[in-house]
C-alpha cells in the first residue's frame, strides 16, 4: 500500500464522525504475524471452525465446482487454504492457486512453502488490497474464488454491496464464490474473541499506530497514549474495535498539513466485524447474482461459523 493511499484515507477517516480507519492498515508484516498468533488464541473460535468445515467438506466442495484453479482475497498464510489444496490437488491433478494478500512478505514466504509442498500445483500469488480485483486465474466458469475467515464482517452495508458487485463482475456464469461468515451468537464469547486475555489483539490494534508513525508523516502520535477496546453493538449486530485515548492527543499530520485532535475517553474505529444471520446473508448474495439455493452451505457442529458455496448466475 502507498503512502498516498495512506494519506486518502486519513483524510477521510480522522476528520469523520467517529474517526475511523479502514483495517488493511492492520496488515503490515508484523501485524499479519500477529493476526496469525491471534488465530491460534483460545479465545479466537473463527478459525478453528472455519478449519473444522473446510476438513469435513473439501472434497465435496471441488467435486462440486470441478474447480481446477482456486483464487484467493486476502490469503495470509494460507493455513486453513491447505486442506483444500490438498483435494484440489489429490492424484497428484495439475491446479492453479492465486492468492491475494496485502502483506508481501508473508505472501511470498507463504507462496514458497506451497510449491514445495505441492509440486503440480501452480502458485501465482499476488500482493494487492482486495478492494480492486486483478484478472483471475484459471478457465473461466471452472474457477473458485475464496473469501474466508469472517473478512466480509468487516464492511459496512453499503462497502460489502459493493464488494459482492465487484466479485460478481469478476466471475462468469459457472465460477463459484466460497464465502466465510460468522455468525450471531453470544455477545460475552463474542467480545472475548476481539478481547484475548494474553492481549495479543490489543497489540494488533495498537500496531496501527505504528504503521500510521512509520507510512505518514506525522508528530505527536504515539501508541501508548491509547488502550485498545473492543465492544459488542446489538443493533448493528458487529463487534467494533476501537483506539480509546487515555489522555488528549493532538497530532500534526504534516504531509496533509492537517492536525488532529482526540480528546481523553474519545476513540478512533479501527475495525467493524458483523456477524451474520444466514438467510440475511444468502439473500444478499441472491442479490448481487450469487445464487445459493442450488448449491451448497454448512456451518461446524456448534454453529459458530458458517461457509457458503454459492454460482454465479
């Protein structure tokens, strides 16, 4: 990401009601280690369910799509991609897997480690923000695109419409959409999720400071003059994550020749993570051409987490 798109979205964000910014800010190298240490935390259900679908359903959900190239938005390190490359893959089938991640660094690392442990798979990784699409890869109408781990919580309303118009414009008629969701469930396990004991998310969220201070130029913005919190919306059915200042921040954003100010008790939105009703959620993607009702969905055995296969129409 440029210093450019940085300063756009402070512009927007810092000046707003709530301040806010948009979360691929989290994801510089450090910050995707600790979103994949966050994964592995007691508290942290999404993955290991997502996992628990993925082991059960893989081979059901190639056979389905007779996918031979698999896409991927937002890969990271590919942890829970790998059960499923093991079913593309299986006899030892010529594939293609494209994944598409923000941080380079572990992108690359990631897309090394692949092509030795799948030798007839071809890996042609990407680094971009999911936010603006390349082509995909792979024959068209046999390709499989993937959105997981809960990422799609992270948009508002009106981003993920746009989001899904913009993944509908990538497929063609017989490509199919493999989303991940979380679901509504208990607030308390829900907020300990975003709130682990060993604060490992706290030093997640507060790395965005880091990256602010290292990107843009900028004097009087420092991390411990913030907490992290994170806190459940029943309304909005989201988890949000927030920067609260523990006293007042003034800081000079040079490169915009802007200033900002954030009182004590104040916050600064750093991530929104909805959590999904499925019909809700099968009926937007009816919505945006991503049919379901003919394919296929599961969630694991607590009914934490869900995955939908859905075609494109």
């Amino acid at each position: 990401m440029s210093r450019e798109q940085l300063e756009a979205d402070l512009r927007a964000g810092l000046w707003s009601p709530p301040p806010s910014l948009p979360p691929r800010w989290f994801y510089d190298e450090r910050g995707s280690r600790l979103f994949d240490e966050i994964t592995g935390l007691p508290e942290y259900y999404p993955t290991r369910a997502e996992h628990e679908i993925l082991a059960r359903r893989s081979a059901e959900i190639i056979e389905i799509t007779g996918a031979r190239a698999v896409d991927e938005l937002g890969a990271g390190s590919s942890t829970k991609t790998r059960v499923l490359l093991d079913a593309l893959t299986t006899g030892d089938r010529q594939a293609v897997y494209a994944p598409l991640d923000i941080s380079g660094e572990v992108l690359l690392e990631t897309a090394d480690r692949l092509r030795a442990e799948y030798p007839t798979l071809t890996v042609a990784p990407a680094v971009a923000d999911f936010h603006h699409l390349p082509s995909l890869a792979g024959e068209p109408g046999r390709r499989l695109l993937l959105f997981l781990g809960g990422t799609i919580g992270n948009f508002t309303g009106p981003e993920r419409s746009d989001f899904l118009a913009m993944v509908r414009g990538a497929l063609v008629p017989g490509d199919h959409f493999l989303l991940g969701a979380d679901l509504v469930k208990d607030p308390a396990r829900l907020v300990a999720a975003y709130d682990d004991a060993a604060g490992v998310t706290a030093q997640f969220n507060l790395n965005l400071i880091d990256v602010i201070n290292r990107e843009a130029p900028v004097t009087g913005l420092h991390r411990e003059d913030f907490e992290h919190v994170a806190l459940w919306d029943e309304d909005a059915l989201h988890i949000e994550m927030r920067l609260q200042a523990v006293r007042d921040v003034e800081a000079d954003f040079t490169g915009i020749g802007r200033r900002w100010r954030l009182a004590k008790g104040e916050h600064l939105r750093t991530e929104i993570s909805r959590k999904f009703h499925l019909d809700a959620l099968h009926a937007e993607l009816a919505d945006h051409g991503l049919a379901t009702a003919t394919v296929a969905g599961w969630t694991d055995e607590a009914g934490d987490f869900s995955l939908t296969l859905a075609r494109a129409t």
